[in-house]
C-alpha cells in the first residue's frame, strides 16, 4: 500500500471524494505516520487531527459505527508502522500534505454541518470578543449562542442566552453523557429526531455547573438581540464534549428562581473537528 492517497489529507471539505470511513482511514495512517516520524510542525498535525475528527463524524453520519471506525483507526496505526520514515513514499506524502496546508492555513472561517444544527468556527484575530466555534439555538421565545468565545485566539465554553421576558437566570448548567456510565450514545432509530431525545436518561448524564455569570458583552448576543447573560462552563466540559458521539445531543439548563428551568438543545456534531480546526492557528 503507497501513500499517495494522503494528498487530500487535510484538504477542505467536500475536497476529495472518498468515502467518510475511507477518508477517516486515509487520515489517521498519515496521522499516525506523523506521530512516529516527527513529519510536520505542531500547525500541520493539528491540522491533520481536526480532518481526522470530521471525516470520522461523517462517517459515524453516514452509518458507521464507534467500533467499526475504532477498528479502522487500529488498522490505520498498524500499516503506519510499516513505513520507513526515510522512505521515499513518505517523504513524497508529507510533501503533498505540507502543500494542502499551506492553502488550508489561509482559511479562517469553517461551517460543520450536522444532521440538524451547524458550528460557524472562526480563527480570525481581533482583540473583541468573538465566537471561535459557535451554534444558535431557539427554545421557546428565547434565543442562545453556545460554544468556544473569546479574545485574541484565547477561548472559553460559554452560553450567551436572551430571554423575553427579561427575567434572569441565578445559574445554569450543561448536562451530557457520562461516559463512565454508559457503553455509546442514546440515539433513537429514525433520523431527524429533536434533539431532546438524543440525550440518555438523567441517570446516564453528567452535569457541569456555569463558573461565573455576567452581563452578556455586545459582540456575543445572539442576533438581534439588545442583552443578554453569558455563562462561563469549566474547561473540563468542554473537554468532554468534544469525546461526545456527534450524533448526540446535550442541553443548557438555565436555572430560575421557584425551581424553574428553561433549557436549550446544542447537537454536539463535529465540535471536536471545530475546535481542532483553532487550534490550528493558536500553534
């Protein structure tokens, strides 16, 4: 087996026409090449991890399964490591992959698109304050902003929510699955089902609580609206969403005064691709 299938390694999406376990396939032996070899730069390996996680999410989409494609990436590791790091066929494949990101560095803007819901990531530079990897959400009359927020390159996991009727939530918190609970995700059978039921049964769950709450800062409101409160979840939430199942879901519970909750449904999707995708310019 050559390398030369790697040249659309990390390219764009919809770039090459291999199939999504293909792809992933394709991806992960160039990845794991680059492991043992010390190929690439930490931006190019960054890189090649962010379209490692995408082609595995549409493959997932696309009907695979978390064993299927966990056995891909074992057979990927081990064709890996028959190459010779000074071979000519490896060093022919990093050439191609170091060309597809020289292009791939220029973008700053990425949509990931899910079954239901998309993140808008952007890594451009600025000292305002912006979403780096962003998903809307409505719920009831009330709107949401979820996702990566911060200043120059500096991001946190953060929900801005609007509310219409102005009243104010005292805290709020981000329930998903725990892995340690469960054996894979909770997926009903038909496809485009609400998110509310892709998430487990609350024995099943995890629950992070917001670390601090404030005033809600302009560039961060959803659209249209005037204000807005914006809570700040712990690093390690995020974390854990990007090892989530891109077919799940997870839900922002904002928590009001009387034991009211008002919650928000974010599709997890190719998070973990997105937030791969900024790093690549924070190396």
């Amino acid at each position: 087996m050559g390398l030369a299938f790697v040249c659309a390694a990390i390219a764009a999406p919809g770039a090459a026409r291999a199939q999504p376990a293909d792809l992933f396939f394709e991806r992960m032996v160039m990845s794991a090449v680059d492991d043992r070899c010390n190929l690439f730069t930490p931006g190019v390996s960054a890189a090649l991890a962010a379209g490692a996680a995408q082609a595995r999410g549409a493959a997932l989409r696309a009907g695979s399964d978390n064993r299927t494609l966990d056995a891909v990436a074992r057979d990927a590791r081990s064709r890996a490591a028959r190459f010779a790091c000074d071979g000519a066929s490896v060093a022919s494949a990093a050439a191609r992959v170091e060309d597809a990101f020289s292009a791939y560095q220029r973008v700053t803007r990425m949509t990931y698109r899910g079954d239901v819901s998309a993140w808008q990531a952007d890594r451009g530079v600025g000292r305002a304050a912006r979403w780096r990897l962003a998903q809307s959400a409505d719920f009831g009359s009330n709107r949401m902003v979820f996702g990566l927020a911060g200043r120059e390159g500096s991001s946190a996991l953060v929900a801005v929510a609007n509310f219409a009727d102005k009243r104010t939530p005292y805290a709020a918190r981000l329930v998903m699955r725990d892995g340690s609970r469960t054996f894979g995700p909770y997926l009903p059978g038909a496809t485009n089902q609400p998110l509310a039921r892709k998430l487990p049964p609350r024995s099943a769950t995890h629950a992070y609580m917001a670390e601090a709450r404030a005033g809600a800062e302009t560039e961060l409101l959803p659209k249209g609206a005037a204000s807005g409160w914006a809570f700040r979840f712990p690093a390690a939430a995020a974390q854990a969403l990007a090892e989530l199942d891109p077919r799940e879901a997870i839900a922002v519970e904002f928590l009001f005064p009387g034991d009211r909750v008002r919650t928000a449904y974010v599709e997890v999707g190719d998070f973990a691709a997105g937030r791969a995708f900024l790093q690549v310019a924070a190396r």
